[in-house]
C-alpha cells in the first residue's frame, strides 16, 4: 500500500497528526474547510503516483526527475503548486516500488522491491461541468493542463459509446452523437442537450461517463497477460526521448504523444482522483453517483478511488456502503440478499480495511485520521459536526423567540 507524508507545503504545516503517514488504501477520503488542503492533498498523490508509473514503464530514468527545478517547475505546475513552497517544504511518497522525497529543494529517488499494478491515472477536477457548458471545449485554450488531459478523456470516452447508456440518477439515459458531437439526455417525454441541461447533469455526465470508460477499459486490458518484449520497450524509450527532444511540442502535447504510444502496456488498475463528487447533486443523486463510483473500483483489485468533499452525505453514505459488505459476508439467504441490494448495490460494497477517511483543519494546518465504530466510519466528523452545530442554533434562536414575548 502506498503512502505519502507533507510538511509546510501550502496550507499544510504538520501534516497528519500522530502517524504523519497518509495512507493512500482503496478508498480514500479527505474532508475538511475550503483552504484546508483537502486538493493539495489529492494533487500531490496524483503527481507522485504518475511519476513512480513513469518510472516503471521507462520513460525516464530517476535522474530525469532528479534534475534541479524540473519537479517545482515542470511536474508540480501541471496541478500549479509550484508556489505552495515553503523553505523547510518535505514531501515523502512511498509507492510499491520508488520511495520519492523532495526536502532542502531536491528530488531523490530509491527504488526499492514490490509487486506493481500499471495504473490508469485520472485526476477528474472540480471544474468538470465547464465541460459540458461549452460547445467546443476542443478549441478552447485552457490555461490548466490537468483540465485538458480530462478533456481528452472525456472525448475518448464520448466516442466509445456506440449506444444508450442508463445514467445512475432521474432514470434518463445518455446518447451520444457522433455527427454535431452532442451529448443528449433522454427522459421519458423530453430529449436535451447537455448545454441545456441542470448544472447536476453538467457535473455528473463528464465524472460517471469518464470514470465508467477508464475502468471498464483497465478491466479489460487486465485480462490481457501480454507485456512489451525488450525491443518493444527499447524502441518506446527511444521514442519517448524524440519527443521529449521536440521542441516544436507543447507540454500538453508531450504528454499526450507518450501516453498514445504507451498504449502498448497493458493497465492493470485505475487510480481514480475526484475532486467534489457531490458538485450540484441533491443528496440521493450524490448516493447513486457514489455507488457507481465505488462499483467502478471495485472491477479491478489495484484500483484505487481518492476523493475530496464538503458533503455530509458522502460520508454517511460510505457508512451504508461498509455495512454492506459486512452483511455480504454473512450467511443471509437470497431472500435477504435481494433486500441489501435495494439498499445498497453489493457491487459498491466497502471493506472497512479498505477505508480511510482524513479531516483536514485550515486553521492548523494539521490533518487527523477520522476513527472508526466497530469497522464503520465515525459520525464525530467535522461535516456531521456543522450540521449539529446548526440544530443547536436553531435551538437558541427558539429560546430567544420565547424570550421576546
């Protein structure tokens, strides 16, 4: 399992409190304040977990990333941290097989032993329903890089479908068309384009129509055992070196020109960042969004389904998703069975050892691992807490109102 540790970088100062170790496991969930640190977090996973991937598949050698100022300027800017620095700033990330630590203004690099499932990154950002607002967001200049390798994502995805695909919320399916590359939402006595559509749609369409295509692809190439011979992996480093060589190339298109070639290498998992699942959605369309998410991780072991949310919901929701897999292990009958999935899909079933869930405070700097009650997350969580808080004002509020009589 991997883990990474952050000290005095942007809005995190001590990092996490106690163990100082963030444990990236199956699912992983960071809650907290805007400013708090929350996406600083889920970025940095995203950059270190590339690079390591990088590493093992040979695109570069260590020394690539070790250059002085290559990591601050050309890896971090791709999420733009490359500001968050502070003086004393130390990173440590330690994957299944390169440990990376950057501290005194160095990157270094050791390798060390374990088992490594290729992964299929996708950091899928908060600004997702830009997306669907615009007519042709191809030809738009986007300034963040991060938003464009979505992008691109998300015009494979739309060209994969070659049918109706049912939505998890309102019961409407989506069509794609191909000539005006449209994406219509069809209910049951209305058919609209998704730049008409509510800004739930516009928010949910691009994560569910991405995350299901990624994981249903990394499904399918792992049941695929064949690997690059040596002269295949020969010939790709040499191309990647010409195209890193080409001056001619943005940085966008680099990327995009090596991830073509790199096809080639079968994915084993599907490491899933998501900023604000919840974006636009009223509670029960937070809940099917979730469960087909959690579904979509569940296709492949090595998968893994980072997120960071405001929502109470999403929490209180996981808790569902624990106790599932609980019951799932018990001895019900099919008649039981078949009750647990009108509740909660068993497909999106959470093992409590595959959960961590992070608070993040914006006035210390400090994150803390949020316990647990007999395996199912705590509800002593900040986002439950703002909603207590809120009960017990309007409890004052009432006190007054009699007061004033």
């Amino acid at each position: 399992m991997s883990k990474i540790r952050i000290n005095q970088f942007g809005p995190i100062k001590d990092g996490l409190l106690d163990s100082d170790w963030i444990e990236i496991k199956k699912v992983t969930i960071f809650i907290g304040n805007q400013g708090s640190g929350k996406s600083t977090i889920a970025k940095l996973i995203s950059t270190f977990t590339w690079i390591e991937k990088a590493l093992v598949r040979g695109d570069y050698e260590k020394e690539w990333f070790e250059k002085e100022g290559r990591f601050r300027e050309e890896y971090l800017n791709y999420h733009r941290l490359e500001n968050y620095f502070k003086s004393d700033s130390l990173i440590e990330y330690q994957g299944d097989v390169y440990t990376i630590t950057y501290k005194n203004d160095s990157l270094t690099i050791n390798e060390s032993r374990g088992t490594y499932p290729l992964p299929q990154i996708m950091y899928i950002p908060a600004e997702r329903n830009f997306i669907s607002y615009v007519k042709s967001p191809k030809e738009l200049r986007l300034t963040s890089e991060s938003l464009q390798g979505f992008l691109t994502e998300f015009d494979h995805a739309k060209s994969d479908m070659k049918e109706l695909l049912k939505l998890p919320i309102n019961n409407v399916d989506l069509e794609y068309i191909d000539s005006t590359d449209s994406l219509m939402i069809k209910g049951d006595d209305y058919n609209l384009n998704i730049l008409e559509a509510s800004s739930g749609f516009q928010s949910l369409v691009p994560l569910f129509l991405v995350s299901r295509y990624l994981a249903k692809r990394v499904e399918a190439q792992s049941r695929n055992k064949e690997t690059m011979s040596n002269e295949e992996r020969t010939r790709f480093k040499k191309n990647v070196a010409d195209i890193m060589n080409n001056n001619d190339l943005t940085d966008i298109q680099k990327r995009e020109a090596i991830s073509a070639i790199a096809s080639k290498f079968n994915k084993t998992a599907f490491i899933n960042i998501v900023e604000e699942p919840e974006q636009n959605l009223f509670p029960s369309s937070q809940w099917e969004m979730l469960q087909s998410l959690l579904e979509f991780n569940n296709m492949n072991e090595g998968n893994k389904l980072i997120m960071t949310t405001h929502s109470p919901y999403i929490i209180n929701y996981l808790t569902l998703a624990v106790k599932a897999h609980e019951l799932k292990n018990k001895n019900c009958n099919d008649d039981i069975i078949s009750q647990i999935e009108k509740i909660v899909s068993l497909k999106a079933a959470v093992n409590p050892t595959d959960l961590a869930i992070y608070e993040l405070d914006e006035t210390n700097g400090a994150a803390q691992k949020l316990g647990n009650y007999k395996g199912l997350p705590s509800d002593e969580n900040y986002l439950n807490n703002r909603l207590e808080e809120s009960n017990d004002s309007f409890v004052k509020l009432l006190n007054l109102e009699d007061l004033c009589r």
